[in-house]
C-alpha cells in the first residue's frame, strides 16, 4: 500500500511540475513533469501487481509458468 500512495504521490508532483514548467515556458521542467508522473503511474502499476500475486499466488504462478512456456516455444 505505500508504494501506491508514493506513485499517486509522485504522479501529482508531476502534474504540478509540468504545470509549472508550461508556466514558466521551461521544457526541461515539463519533461521531468512528464516523466515523474510516468515513473508514478508505474509504481502504481506494480504495487497493484504485487497485491494481486498475494491475493491469488496460484493463479499468478500459473500465469507466469505459462507466458514462460510460450516465450520459450517462440524462441526455440
């Protein structure tokens, strides 16, 4: 659950800072803007993966064993 607050944290401090950057007319500013909200909207992204395998870690290794199967057939 903290790394989801953090992202949504992370995500909000780049809306303001892109917003400031668009402000200031500043395109350095308004990547990184871009890029934090990115880089939170991942973090997100990855707790709520990681609660879902703890929730259903059968079904979950299931998943990976399988995309691990296909994964190999397409390389071999």
């Amino acid at each position: 659950m903290n790394d989801r607050l953090e992202g949504t944290a992370r995500e909000f401090g780049g809306r303001v800072q892109e917003a400031a950057g668009n402000l200031a007319g500043d395109t350095n500013t308004q990547a990184q803007g871009l890029y934090n909200q990115a880089a939170g909207q991942a973090q997100q992204a990855a707790a709520q993966f990681g609660d879902m395998v703890k929730a259903q870690p059968i079904v979950a290794s299931l998943v990976a064993l399988a995309i691990g199967y296909v994964l190999g057939r397409l390389t071999a």
